[in-house]
C-alpha cells in the first residue's frame, strides 16, 4: 500500500512540474470577475494573457493594444492596454494577429453591457511583459 501511494505521489509530483501555468489572469476571467465587483479591481495592478485581437494603434509616443482570451471564441470579453512612451515593438508590428502576449498594468476602466454580454477592461498605464 505505502508503495502505490509513493507511485502515485511521485506521479503527480511529475505531471504538476511538467505543467507551465500562467502568471495573473486570462482576458475573460478578469472581465468577468472585475464587472462583478468593481470596487475591489478598480485601480488594481495586474498581469493579463490573451491574444491580440486587433492591429496595434499608435496614439503619438504610446500604443494600444486591445486583447481577447481566446482566438477561436467570439465571446465579448476584451483588454485595451496603453503603453505610454514607446512605439509598436516590430514584432508585433510584423505579426500581430492572435499572437499571445502578457500585459502588466493598472485597471483603468471596467465597462459591461448587458447586450451580448460584453465586457471590457482598460490598463492605463500598462506594458508589455511579453
């Protein structure tokens, strides 16, 4: 018995280290739980994950970057991150399209519509972890 319980251990001692969780939240869970209490996520730092769903707009010395959680779901949960003093790195500039990438930044705005269910979520002022 002690053996199958030190397999099993060691078991799922192997398949949790072999799986990479994400810092922070993906798109669609912050929208979510931000809409239901906004007080408590208002002003809030946080790290965010999704794809790119919209080419990158430049606005003078910054850019937007607007993100949604998955690229195969038109769900209406969205990300719009500012990133002050800097310009479109190329490589989203290049390829853009549902490229996964990680923000950082402080929730600046937290909007819901009971239309179609949509949620979004603005960082200002935010950066690009990766």
């Amino acid at each position: 018995m002690k053996s199958l319980l030190l397999i099993t251990a060691s078991f799922v001692i192997f398949a949790l280290a072999g799986c990479e969780a994400k810092e922070g939240y993906a798109v669609d869970e912050l929208a979510d739980k931000a809409v239901a209490d906004k007080e408590a996520y208002m002003g809030k730092e946080v790290i965010v994950h999704g794809y790119i769903a919209n080419q990158p707009r430049a606005e003078g010395n910054s850019y937007t970057l607007s993100l949604k959680f998955d690229r195969r779901v038109h769900k209406e949960r969205q990300l719009s991150c500012t990133v002050p003093q800097a310009k479109i790195p190329d490589e989203i500039a290049d390829n853009w399209m549902n490229m996964d990438v990680t923000v950082k930044g402080k929730i600046a705005n937290i909007h819901s519509q009971n239309y179609m269910d949509l949620k979004n979520i603005a960082l200002k002022p935010c950066e690009l972890v990766k």
